[in-house]
C-alpha cells in the first residue's frame, strides 16, 4: 500500500462514475430517436437504452471476507467499468401516423428510454462523484497537512 493508494482508489471510482454520466446523457439525448441502428431484416430499430455495470477492480466479495477472517488490512483497488449492456425491454409503440417510421396501422417504435429515470440514474451518479471529489480532497489535504510536520 502506498501513500497515494486512497487517493488512486477515488481516481479510480471518478472515472468509472463520469463514464457511466457519459452513457445515462446519451441515453437522453437519444429518448426520441426511432432510427438508431439496422436490425437483421434490414429495418430500423429505435435506439436502446444502456445500462453501466461496475465492479471492483479486485477479486469477489468471497476474498474480502477471508481476508477480514484473516485478520488481513489489504485494502480494495477501486472500481471499473464492467459493461455497457442494452436494456431489452420492449420499445414503446406511440400512435403517430404521420411520423416517417409509423407502421401499417399508424404506430411508431419508440425508445425505451424513461427521461425520468434517466435524470434519477444521472444526480445519483454525479452525487456518487461529488462524494469521490470530497474525498480525494480530504486525502490532499491530509497529505499537505503531512508535508507541514517537518517544518
């Protein structure tokens, strides 16, 4: 464990956390686009909500509970980005029959994307940031403090 290990560990939960902010925006700019990408049939799909799956960046729970029976202090190494997955619940139909892409009976495939819950997902990433900010300024600031002891 070295001196900066702290603050490596919420460099690490930054980036993994603007990432997932990246993702939830994209899925809001996109909540209205019919034509995203081409299925196998040769037909325009509406684009699909992502979702970001984190981990930790070290092995499974199972190891930090053996290393707590231990009695072992070897701390965690942050967090990463797991994957992007598509979301696969199934588009919304809207009737429009005068969009472009409406159907036969008049009904458009939207997105499934919900505006709402994507603002939800966004302040509770951007609070998770600004909680990993707070912190890693709490590490600096015990370090400088640290620096002063010698004067």
């Amino acid at each position: 464990m070295t001196i900066f290990h702290g603050m490596n560990t919420n460099g690490s939960a930054l980036t993994a956390n603007r990432f997932k902010m990246d993702v939830v925006s994209s899925n809001i700019a996109n909540a209205d686009t019919t034509r995203a990408q081409m299925n196998e049939d040769g037909e325009w799909e509406p684009y699909r909500r992502k979702l970001v799956s984190q981990e930790s960046k070290d092995a499974p729970f199972n190891s930090f509970l053996n290393k707590a029976m231990n009695r072992s202090h070897a701390p965690g190494e942050g967090v990463r980005v797991r994957e992007v997955v598509e979301d696969q619940t199934p588009f919304e139909e809207v009737y429009n029959p005068t969009h472009p892409d409406a159907n036969d009976d008049g009904y458009v495939q939207m997105p499934n994307v919900d505006p709402l819950q994507e603002m939800i997902e966004m302040m509770s990433t951007t609070r998770a940031y600004e909680a990993n900010v707070t912190a890693l300024n709490a590490s600096k600031g015990m370090l400088m403090k640290s620096l002063e002891i010698g004067r």
